[in-house]
C-alpha cells in the first residue's frame, strides 16, 4: 500500500524545531517499559459476558506482540501492508497493533458495530490483506460476515477469528508459542520496524460526502497529542486508566492502548458497557482515570450513587473521568461530581487530530458544564466568518485548527484534506471562544450526528431513503435526548397515496445492512420540505421542529 500521507514531511523540520515531535514509536515506547519495569501489570481485559479476566505484564506483553508479528509475517503481512482489526476491548486488540508496529504493518481499527455495508467499503479502500475479528460476539458471527465478503475484496487473503476453533483461528495463526522459537524471528521483528513518519493507523471517520474518509496518522501525529494530553490531566507510571469506551475509536485507541504504554502505566479494558462491573473494575483494579462519552458519565454516575446509598463504597481511587463526544449538562458535572468524587473534564476533538481543547482538572465545575476547554500545547485554533475573517470574542463561526498532532491526510483522497498553506484545518464544526481562550462546540457545519460519541453517516443513510418506494424527499436531522446528547430523526416527504411508518423504515434500512446505531429512532412525515429558492433543504427549520417537538 502506498500511503499518499502529504501533510506530514513539509511540518517535519518546524514540528522537531520547536520541541512538539518526539520521534519516539509505540516500539520505543514498549521496549522502554521492558527494560525499565518488565514485570508491572502492563493490560488488565476483562470480558463481560464471560467474566473472563485476562492479565499480561509488560515482559509478558512484549512477548507476546513478537509472537503475533511473527506469525503476521507468515500471513504475508510486511511493511506497509493493512491489518484491519474488527475486536472489541479485548487483549488481543491491544497485541495486534503492538505486534503490526513490530513489522512496520499498519493497522485499520474497525468498530465492531459495523456491518457490511460500512465494512466493504472500507476493507476495499484500504486494500485489508488480513482482517482480525471475533469468530462472535453478543451473538453475531464475525467471521461468517466477513468470510461471505471476502470474495469481492481482491487484497483480502487472510480473516482470522479470535475464539474460534478452525485453521483460521487467532489461537492457530497468531498467539501460538513456536513463533517465539522461530530460527528468523529476530530478524523479522528488527528488519522492518516503521519510524517516527511512517504512517502507523488508518482509522476511519465519516464525514459531509457521507463516504468514510480514511485517516493517516503517525507516531509523530498521535504522540505529539498524547504527551500533553497525559501532562495536562497530571497522569503518570502510577495511575490505572480504565478504558470502556471503544479500542478501534480514536478515544480508546490512543488514550486507553497507546497512553497508558507511554507512561509505564496500568490499563484495564471492559469490552461492554455495564456500569456495575465498571464499579467491580475500578474498584478491584484501583482505577484513577477513565474517559468515555456522556451517556458513559451518566450510567456511572446513577450507578455509583445508588451503590453509595445502599452502603457501598463508590469509587474512592478515581480522581478523573475526562468526558467528550457531547455537551455535558450542567446538572451532570454537579451529580457526577458528587457521586464520583472524581475531577469532571471536558474536551473536544477529531479523529484527524485526537481531543485537542480539555478543561483542566483544577478548573471550576462551570467550566466543564459550559466550555469543550481550551487547546493543549501545540495547537491553535480561531474561529472565522464565512470569508476567512476572524471574529470577535464570543462570537459563533467556523472553527479551523493548526495542531502538532494534525493528520497525515486522507488515503486517497488527498483533495478533502481541509488544510490551507498556512496548516490550518477546516473543522467542519461551528464554534465561539470566550477571553480565556474556552471553546464551545456550537454545532456542526459538515452534517454529521453524534449519537452517544458514535457519528452517524447522514448522507448515506439519506441516499438508502430516497431508494425507499414510498420516499419522495429525506432527510436525517438530529433532535436532543438526556442521556445520548443527539438521536436521529428521519423526516420524509411520501410519494402521492404512499405511507410509512418507523418500524418500516427500521426494517428497510436493516435489510440495506446499515449499523444499527445509524438507524433512526424518529420518523416526521411532512407534506413538503423546507427549502431555499434553490431547492436545498434548509435542515436548520427541520432541527427546530424536532427541537420544538
């Protein structure tokens, strides 16, 4: 694979001048923790609906990452070549990425609510040779779905199935111990080790054209955020960061797989989201930070205090639960606060540059509850009119960024990577700044919902609508909800003598393949649509009567 990462060599000799890239590798990174405290508790997974819980030292890790490179090698993976990976929080997420780095492989993280839909195109654009997925996994057979698709994915060679029971399985292929004894293994895991600007993680994020956009980072890009993320929240080798949020998000792949290795500290993966085997974790393990969505902090929250009233001991240990994703409802930072007796902060970010704005921790809790924080070290931002001009304190407009951490660029797609010549990139969120540099997120000039932290792709879930029979007109308009922040509406215009109902409209767009999560939760059947002289839509009118609703 060829990796047209342009955005990367003309900040090079800027970004080394002034301190912001480190030229240090998730490589670097692992040996330094051998080296320096081989037998501390590196990874700590549990799975839920087993109670499975799975411990590795960071010796125990190391090794482990070198026998799963060795036997990618055997697969045919080498430099440059894509691991896609399709887990949960399980262990072997965290191994595959640690073992693809040992070879110069970069590795695809892929939600594991996707389904074929989203997964065809992406395996297909990112020209996948092996993809790593449960053989199941609450119920849904992983290796059926992708086994079926892999006829029409020419680079596809290889589906391995952790837990399962074949040839193809993890177990079989990757984890086995003779890779250890292998007479070429030293020299596969030194031959191809990737630098510093070698493309690391292809992750994919959904974007205006509602066609997945595949983003390129490094080890420059990714560790020039995570430094002074981990120095802002004042994190260090003694804390255990507990990571429920999804591994293949760029939360959970940078701040619960990457971080805790830079800090020779702890982690512990929950791979489904249950608050009280959350409270079992951070408890039992002596967590001191997490990081999840809203909806993460509220089930947290609620579960936590009615364990306190019933003679629990809440969560003594954790100090911060860093929010993002969403706007935090005042009342929340109040209730979480009270009942976690943790630090509430918030931040804001993308998968193009990881959360790049964060309250800090010794802030007031008005903070959190009004502001997304304000930039880290390293990253700048402005918000401008619709010409370019920056606005006044206070004042909503485009919100463009120049960060350290600022991608490689799109794969393929070089044309929609947002950058103008002086490195500030086009958001695609509306934003104001206050006088002490706070942003607030205010919405969101590309059309994207965020439902829970997860963005739904509007466009294609809008072009499965207009396919519908009965559809004359669609469109996907978020409206509010307590616990989500956003949920998705359709609002529909019919064909003369049709009709349409939601449970129909769920059924269609599940037979199309579309992710749960995506479908709507809301069907509005209007007699026409709200538009410009033009004909476009003016989505803004369709969001206040959801509003109004």
């Amino acid at each position: 694979m060829h990796f047209d990462a342009v955005l990367l060599p003309p900040r090079r000799a800027r970004m080394i001048a002034q301190g912001l890239w480190h030229d240090r590798t998730i490589n670097d990174n692992l040996d330094a923790c051998v080296a320096a405290c081989p037998d501390k508790l590196a990874l700590t997974a549990l799975r839920v609906e087993t109670g499975e819980l799975r411990r590795f030292t960071y010796r125990e890790l190391a090794r482990m990452a070198d026998r799963i490179a060795v036997g990618l090698t055997r697969l045919g993976v080498g430099g440059n070549d894509i691991v896609a990976c399709q887990l949960p929080n399980w262990w072997q997420f965290t191994l595959t990425y640690l073992a693809c780095s040992r070879i110069g492989a970069v590795m695809n993280p892929l939600m594991h609510i996707f389904r074929e839909r989203e997964l065809s195109f992406m395996l297909q654009h990112g020209e996948a040779k092996v993809v790593i997925a449960p053989k199941v996994f609450r119920g849904f057979d992983f290796e059926k779905m992708i086994t079926d698709l892999k006829p029409s994915l020419p680079h596809l060679q290889h589906v391995v199935a952790v837990g399962g029971q074949g040839a193809n399985s993890f177990e079989a292929l990757l984890s086995g111990p003779e890779w250890e004894n292998a007479p070429d293994a030293q020299d596969i895991l030194t031959r191809s080790r990737p630098g510093p600007d070698d493309v690391t993680q292809l992750i994919y994020t959904s974007g205006t054209t509602g066609e997945p956009k595949g983003v390129m980072h490094s080890a420059n890009t990714l560790m020039s955020n995570i430094i002074p993320y981990a120095q802002r929240l004042h994190l260090d080798a003694e804390d255990v960061i507990l990571m429920a949020s999804p591994m293949a998000h760029q939360t959970g792949f940078m701040y619960g797989l990457m971080m805790p290795i830079m800090l020779k500290a702890s982690a512990v993966l929950q791979d489904i989201w249950e608050p009280k085997k959350a409270i079992e974790l951070i408890r039992g393990e002596r967590v001191t930070f997490t990081m999840a969505s809203t909806p993460f902090l509220t089930d947290l929250a609620r579960t936590v205090g009615e364990d306190v009233k019933a003679g629990g001991a809440g969560v003594p240990t954790l100090h911060t639960f860093l929010c993002a994703g969403a706007p935090i409802p005042g009342p929340l930072v109040e209730q979480a606060r009270s009942a976690l007796g943790a630090r509430i902060v918030s931040a804001w970010g993308m998968s193009e540059n990881g959360a790049v704005t964060l309250t800090l921790p010794e802030d007031p809790d008005t903070r959190p509850a009004s502001t997304d924080g304000c930039p880290l070290p390293g990253v700048e931002v402005k918000v401008v009119d619709g010409d370019g001009q920056a606005l006044p304190i206070g004042e909503s407009g485009r919100l463009l960024l120049r960060a350290c951490s600022n991608f490689g660029g799109y794969l393929k797609r070089p044309q929609l990577n947002g950058t103008d010549a002086d490195d500030w990139l086009e958001t695609g969120d509306l934003a104001r700044i206050d006088a002490q540099g706070y942003i607030r997120i205010t919405g969101r000039s590309k059309d994207v919902i965020i439902r829970g932290g997860e963005n739904i792709p509007v466009v294609e879930i809008e072009t499965l609508l207009y396919r519908h029979p009965a559809v004359a007109q669609a469109a996907i308009v978020a409206y509010p909800d307590e616990r989500l922040g956003e949920r998705a509406c359709a609002v529909v215009v019919l064909k003369p003598g049709e009709t349409l109902d939601l449970p129909t409209v769920v059924d269609y767009l599940k037979a199309q393949k579309v992710a749960l999560q995506y479908i709507p939760e809301r069907l509005e059947i209007l007699g026409a649509m709200p538009a410009t002289p033009s004909g476009k839509i003016q989505k803004f009118k369709l969001r206040d009567l959801m509003h109004s609703a």
